[in-house]
C-alpha cells in the first residue's frame, strides 16, 4: 500500500482470484478485463483462434464461454466452420476449454493460408 493507494482500497481481496492458465495451448492470449468478466483472445499459426470469454461470479466448472475465430481477417471474425464449435459455446469448464483449445491449434491450415501460400508460390520474382 502508498499513499497514493484510497484509503478504502482492499488488495486481500485480489489475493484469492483465481488467475487462469492454460498450459497445454502453445499460442499466447492476449488478456482483457470486461464487465461480464476476463477476456481471451488466441490467434494460432494455422488461421484459426478462439476467444474465450471467463464469466465472473462462476464456478471453474461453469465459468467459461468459447466461440472459434477466423484470424485471417483483421480484426478476427467469429466463424462457426470448424467441427470443434459450430456454435458459441457456453457453460464449459477450465478443463473443456483447454481440450477445445489443443484441438483448434492442430486444425489443418485455413483455406485462406493455403490460397495466400499457393498466390505466392505461383508468382513471379
């Protein structure tokens, strides 16, 4: 605590926060605080992401929301293209989460990559 801290502030209460990690998922989220909640957002190497969306006031049974992005666009759009989301999905667990992440970056490349890959390959320089 400074002197610039209120005098009203608590910092216990942040001690017993879970922080969320998901350890499997080689990509790194970008992390962001909203009103509903935490918010993450992965962009992977193979076109596709995810943004999961940790519901304060739940349970790490219950907590989560997930929906699938398109990362070859900017900014990522949400596509339900994937056999691993064909909708937002809510009511997961850390657990759930994690599996559908792990899952989502071994997808096959984005038809968009492929495309950009093959345009190049066939251009001249």
């Amino acid at each position: 605590m400074s002197l610039f801290d209120p005098i009203d502030s608590d910092f216990q209460s942040f001690l017993f926060v879970e922080s969320v990690v998901f350890p499997q998922v080689l990509a790194l989220p970008t992390h962001e605080y909203v009103p509903e909640g935490e918010l993450y957002t992965f962009c992977f190497a193979n076109g596709y992401g995810a943004l999961v969306v940790r519901l304060s006031g739940h349970t790490m049974a219950d907590a989560f929301e997930l929906c699938m992005l398109d990362c070859t666009v900017q900014p990522p759009q949400p596509t339900f293209q994937t056999f691993i989301a064909a909708s937002i999905l809510p009511g997961l667990s850390h657990e759930a989460v994690t599996q559908l992440l792990v899952r989502a970056e071994h997808l096959p490349r984005h038809p968009a990559l492929i495309q950009a890959q093959t345009s190049l390959l066939d251009e001249l320089f």
